[in-house]
C-alpha cells in the first residue's frame, strides 16, 4: 500500500506526508493482525495434537493403574506379608527419588516425543515378559519387584516429557484447565482401574490380564507417531555425557532454589507429599479401628475420595481458576486442611462425616496440583522444564518414608485422628504464608488480552 501513495508539495513549499505517514503506521498493523490470525490458528492446531496426545496417554495411565492393581493384589493374596507390600511400594517410590533427577536433564535434551514413545513401549515390553513368565508359570515375587522398578523408572520420563510439552503446545491460558483435566484422568484411574482390575481378575488368567496395558501403551503410542511436539531451543548443545548430565541436573535445583516461586513451590509440594500420603495410607486403620468398619465402609471412604478428585480435575478444566492461579491452589490448599481436619474430628458413630471430608479434600487436591502445574508451566523457560518438573517428582516422594515414620509414631502416641489433625494444620498454614506473600500471589498470574 505504501508504494501507492506519493508525497504532495503544498505551494507554501510545505510537503504533505500525512497520508503516506498514516498508511505506514497502517501497514505494520494489518501484517500484525494477519501474523495474530495465523499464530492463533497454529496454537488451536496445536492445542489439537496436543488433546490427542493427552487422550493417548489417559489410555495409558488406566492401564498402568489396572496393572499395578492385579499385581499388588497378587502380591497380597500370594504372600499375606506386610513387609511384601511395603517393599513392593519401594520398588515404585525409590525409582522416582532416584531417576527423577537424571530423567529430567535427559528429557530437556532429548526429543520429548521419542521419550514418550520409548517409555511406553518399553512398559508394555515389560508387561509383556511378566505375562509370559505367568503363562509358563515360573512367576516369583522378585520377578514383580523389578518389574515395578522399571515401570516406575520409565515413568519417571513419560510425566515430565508430557507436562513439559504442555507449555510447547497448550496456549498459557489454557494450562490450568489441561491440568484439571489430567488431575480429573488421574482420579478417575483411581476408581476405575481397582474395579477393573477385580472383574478381569475374576474373569481372566492373570497373563490375559496384564495384556490389556500392552492394548493401552499402543494407544498411547499412535498418536505420538503422527504427531510432532515443538522442541524447546536449548541454550547449550546437546550432550549427555555424565558430567554435562549431572550439571543440567544441579542447574534444575539451582534454578528451584533462586526462584522465590520455586522455593515456595517445592517445599509446599514436599510438606504436602509429607502429610497426605501417610493419611491416605492410614485411611484403612482408620475406618477398622476408629469407626468400626469394615470393606465396604472402606470403599465407600476411598471411592467418595476418588470422585472427588475427578470432580475437582473437572472444574479446574472447564473453569480455569482465577487470573492468580496461585489463588486458586492456595484456596484449595485451605478449602483441604478443613476437610481433612472434619476427618479428624469425626465422632466413632459419625463416618458419614469422614466420608465427606475425603471427598471435599479429593476435590480440593486436583485443583490445587493442577493450578500449581500450570503456574510452573508459563514461568519456567520450556528448555528447562524437564529437569524443573523432576526436582519436584524427586523432592516430592522423598518425603513419603519420613512422613510415614511419623505418622505412625503420632498415631501410637495420640491416636490416628491425631495425624489428620495435623496436616489441616500444616496445610492450612501453607496456604497462610502463600497468601500474604504478593510475590507468591502473582506467580503464573493469567494476562488479559489487553497487557
């Protein structure tokens, strides 16, 4: 349009230049509006890809879930042993604390998508070999065990290489709700897999039965196959040697411990993961010794909790959350210690009552994780998120051991309602210091189209 238009002399000899002026302030405009259309139309196609890989590695969860089921069953029906048990909850713990941090480095190297692939496949590989040993029948507990640790260690590189391919793909406005929508998988898993896993179990030999993660991993596969993930640009060249590897991995808790946001992050995930996973674990003795129940009231007190988590994954993903998306982790955060301290609270002839804690907290969990996701999500820089995400998976489950020991010892001292008692204080003070913090607030904040 520019070349169209001619400067006009004025017979004062002052030269007319406002058209020619307006129409270049003009033409930048019209090539930002254009460059605006097809930068939305790439981040919808994105978004897109993006859902289908997400509804890919959803097959995937539940089948790695209804897995974990029969062989945690088997193991219990096998051997009747506590200590079995509790080894088995090793060998899935220790590999995230130990891998974790070396996954993360390699996953910011390497091409998101091929570790997604790679991690599935090799999952349903070692589903398939527990399979086979089950169909010649020279199965044995050490077989399980080491099936476990490798499952979990591959795990320990799907979830980081999917959370930090959400940035890549996902508009930032939309984190938060893709985040609610994975918590709300996640819950879901929770209640279906055991009912899933208990008919197959009925009804199929047990080799039958793994082989439905072998079907689910190959849906989680097919689309990563026809789909490309954008690759984050790294600062360095890529090298995976043991010393760079092991730099990238101190960078990831360097850069944790020198964000404000980070450190708050990781210590409220770490005195989360310190609290609920021991009350979580404690649940059963509760119901037996507390409320005098049995199995069903059991199921009634983890299935109310299992739908309320995939309520809450729900609501986050069609509402989003607040602008401060750290509002809404830290109102969950609160909306939680309040339920779990109704559970605490409840009277032996009241479990109608801890049954609506356990579903309040199951709701309040998702939407405070999934928030917190999506803050970590649009702050960190996309080339680092991988070693980021891990310290959190590493730090995370290192507090399990620690917080079991003690709760155990809290509950012989005082009572188990004790322990729940204390983590609606240790989370509601959590979600205190968050909220009087205005540099905490403001972390991930959504920016309206106007800023």
């Amino acid at each position: 349009m520019a070349l169209l238009s001619k400067t006009v002399t004025k017979p004062d000899g002052d030269t007319r230049t406002n058209s020619l002026t307006s129409i270049i302030v003009q033409a930048p405009e019209s090539i930002v509006v254009e460059e605006s259309i097809e930068t939305s139309e790439l981040e919808n196609d994105q978004l897109k890809d993006y859902m289908k890989i997400f509804g890919g590695q959803g097959f995937s969860l539940v089948g790695s879930a209804l897995v974990q089921f029969a062989l945690v069953w088997w193991l219990t029906y096998t051997t009747g042993s506590a200590l079995v048990l509790s080894l088995a909850t090793m060998m899935v713990v220790l590999p995230q604390v130990l891998a974790s941090p070396f996954a993360g480095a390699l996953v910011d190297r390497w091409n998101r998508r091929n570790v997604m692939i790679a991690a599935d496949t090799l999952s349903a590989v070692v589903v398939a070999g527990l399979a086979l040993l089950w169909a010649v029948g020279v199965i044995h507990i050490i077989h399980v065990f080491m099936a476990m640790a490798v499952r979990s260690t591959l795990g320990s590189f799907q979830w980081p290489a999917l959370q930090a391919s959400a940035s890549l793909m996902v508009p930032k406005e939309h984190l938060s709700r893709v985040n609610g929508m994975y918590q709300a998988l996640s819950g879901l898993a929770k209640i279906a897999a055991p009912a899933l896993g208990a008919l197959l179990l009925v009804l199929l030999p047990m080799q039958f039965v793994l082989a439905v993660d072998i079907g689910t991993a190959a849906m989680a596969v097919l689309p990563l196959l026809m789909i490309r993930i954008p690759q984050p640009m790294s600062e360095t060249e890529s090298d995976s040697t043991a010393s760079s590897v092991i730099e990238d991995i101190r960078e990831g808790f360097s850069y944790m411990k020198n964000w404000t946001g980070g450190r708050f992050i990781t210590i409220a995930l770490m005195l989360t993961n310190f609290i609920l996973i021991p009350t979580f674990a404690l649940t059963p003795l509760l119901v037996l010794l507390h409320f005098s129940g049995g199995a069903f009231e059991l199921a009634w007190v983890e299935s109310m909790m299992g739908i309320g988590m995939v309520l809450g994954g729900i609501t986050l993903g069609v509402w989003g959350g607040f602008r401060r998306r750290m509002i809404t982790a830290l109102v969950a955060l609160l909306a939680a210690s309040v339920s779990i301290s109704v559970v605490g609270l409840a009277p032996a002839n009241l479990i109608q009552l801890a049954i609506i804690g356990m579903f309040a907290a199951g709701m309040m969990i998702p939407m405070a994780s999934g928030s917190i996701m999506a803050v970590v999500q649009s702050t960190v820089p996309p080339n680092i998120q991988g070693r980021v995400f891990t310290v959190l998976i590493s730090l995370g489950p290192a507090m399990t051991p620690i917080g079991l020991g003690m709760a155990g010892a809290v509950a012989e001292a005082f009572g188990i309602q004790a322990w729940y008692l204390l983590g609606g204080i240790v989370l509601a003070i959590i979600g205190i210091i968050g909220g009087t913090n205005k540099h905490i607030m403001t972390l991930g904040e959504i920016q309206s189209d106007s800023e």
